[in-house]
C-alpha cells in the first residue's frame, strides 16, 4: 500500500512538471486533481476546482463569442470518446486565452470509466509576449495599471509604421476598440474596476493580432491595435472577433459579475496618412458607431 500511494505521488509530480495543464474529474464531473501547469494557463487555483463540479466553473466559447453549451470532457464523460478542439477559455481575470483541449476517459483496471482527463494547450507564445512587457516597462514605456504598452509607446509606434508604409507600402491598419459607456461603470464600480475592464480588453486584443503586431492603451477607455493586413476585409475580421471575444468575457468585482462590450472600428493605411488622420478616422467612425448603438464594428 505504501508503495502504491508513492507511486501515486511520483505520478502527480511528473504532471506538475508537463508544458500543458492537466485535470481530471470523476464520472460525476467532481474535480480530483488540477496541475499547477493548469493554474497558471487559466488563473484558477485548486483550491477553486478541487472537489466542484467543473462546468459550474469553466467556461469554453468558439471563436464568435457563442458559449459552448456541454464542455469537451462533460462530452467525453458522456460518449467515452477521446476529442480535441480548439476553444476559447474564460481565464480567472476575465478575459478569453486560446488553448486547444484534448479530452479522454480515464478507466479503472477492470476497464470501467471513472472519469475524464483534459489536456490544455496554449495557443499564444505568452513567454515572448512576457518577454516584451518586461523590455517596454524598463523603459518606462509600460502601462502597470492595465498591464498594457503605454499611450506613448503606441503614439510612436503608429509614427513608425506609417514611415514604413510610406516607404515600402506593407498593407497596414489599425483598428480602435472602444469600450461601451465605460464611464458609467467608472461611476458606479470606481476607477479601478474601470481599469480592471480595460486590461481585460487589452488581453483579448493580444489574443487576435500576431505577434508581430502591436496595442496598447489609447485613451482610458480604449486601445490602439496595428497590424498588417491585406484589405480591410482581414482588418474587420480580426476587429469583429474581438468583438465577440470581449462580449463572451466578464471580471468578477466584489463578488459581482462584470460585462462590457466594445466598439471596433478599423482603417487602412493611406498615402498621405499622417497619424492624426488615422485616429481622426478611427474617431469619427467610433462616435458614429456608438450613436447608432454601440456593441458593433465600423471601417473606414
């Protein structure tokens, strides 16, 4: 007996050590066991999962913002079949994190399943991203209070990618995505869970641009995002699933459950572009857009 629950224990430190999160549940969806690895992908702790039912607290969406009504392993619990989906995952903070699940029954000796394991696989290279926000802060370019480039950082930033338009015409954009009456939530909440929101949508909108593209604060209740993109097509894909990202997402203040929405609206680069025209565009078609109701994406 002695030698079984070392080897148990043997089992449970070789997965804390694994790249991805793993957890497992028992048939009736109780959480047995939850991995660091798994703690520091989604922000939730085992003392938050351990012994809960997992789908009164995870929640998986697709890529449009719609929730995804029986979770992977409550499916595999139900049929016995191993799957793997690409999702989007309510981290603890509030904000969607793309991961890939892989689900599977976990069976006893005699073959009969007691319950489920998840494997979960980041889809964004966070170390890289950590990487830049360590470089910007040590010049003074990071903003701590939504964890963010800073308002100057992005100012510079669009400067210089217009030169690099100007002078080797690489498709480029921008896009501005601004939080619905978020003045309101200021008023009622504070300035803090205001800024709480406005990291939320800070993370969602590092989650739909590629690395080599940039956001950061704009003003208190918007971000800035430049990208490359071919036409404004792939501008107002990329700013409408932001949209529905933020949408699907929410932070918890003071016990209670927070939601926004947001206002997108994007622009091409244009010869002649200066960064005041582009943000003059990026303006007007957000204050239209919030007139005729907000919670939508507008072009330019």
């Amino acid at each position: 007996m002695g030698i079984q629950l070392e080897l148990e224990a043997l089992h449970v430190a070789l997965l804390d050590t694994l790249p991805e999160g793993v957890w497992f549940a028992d048939r009736d969806g109780f959480v047995r066991f939850w991995s660091k690895r798994s703690e520091e992908i989604t922000g939730f702790s085992a003392n938050d999962l351990m012994g809960a039912r997992f789908s009164d607290i995870l929640s998986y969406c697709d890529e449009t913002g719609v929730p995804i009504a029986v979770a992977p392993l409550a499916q595999t619990l139900e049929d016995e079949s191993e799957r793997r989906a690409p999702v989007f995952f309510l981290h603890k903070q509030g904000h969607r994190i793309a991961v890939e699940v892989q689900t599977m029954p976990v069976r006893s000796p005699a073959g009969e399943v007691i319950g489920g394991r998840e494997i979960l696989r980041e889809s964004r290279d966070k170390t890289s991203l950590l990487h830049r926000g360590q470089a910007l802060n040590t010049h003074g370019l990071w903003d701590a209070k939504i964890e963010s480039a800073s308002r100057e950082y992005m100012q510079n930033q669009l400067e210089m990618r217009l030169e690099h338009f100007r002078q080797d015409g690489i498709a480029t954009g921008a896009l501005l995505i601004d939080i619905d009456h978020l003045a309101n939530q200021d008023r009622t909440l504070g300035r803090e869970a205001s800024d709480h929101l406005l990291a939320m949508v800070s993370r969602t909108t590092l989650l739909c641009i590629r690395f080599t593209d940039i956001s950061g604060r704009w003003e208190d209740d918007s971000i800035l995002a430049i990208m490359e993109a071919s036409a404004i097509g792939n501008l107002e894909a990329a700013a409408e699933r932001m949209r529905a990202l933020i949408a699907a997402s929410s932070i918890r203040w003071w016990g209670q459950i927070v939601r926004i929405t947001v206002t997108v609206a994007g622009t091409m680069f244009r010869p002649g572009d200066t960064a005041a025209s582009v943000i003059s565009r990026l303006t007007n078609a957000v204050e239209d857009a919030v007139r005729a109701g907000g919670d939508r994406v507008s072009v330019a």
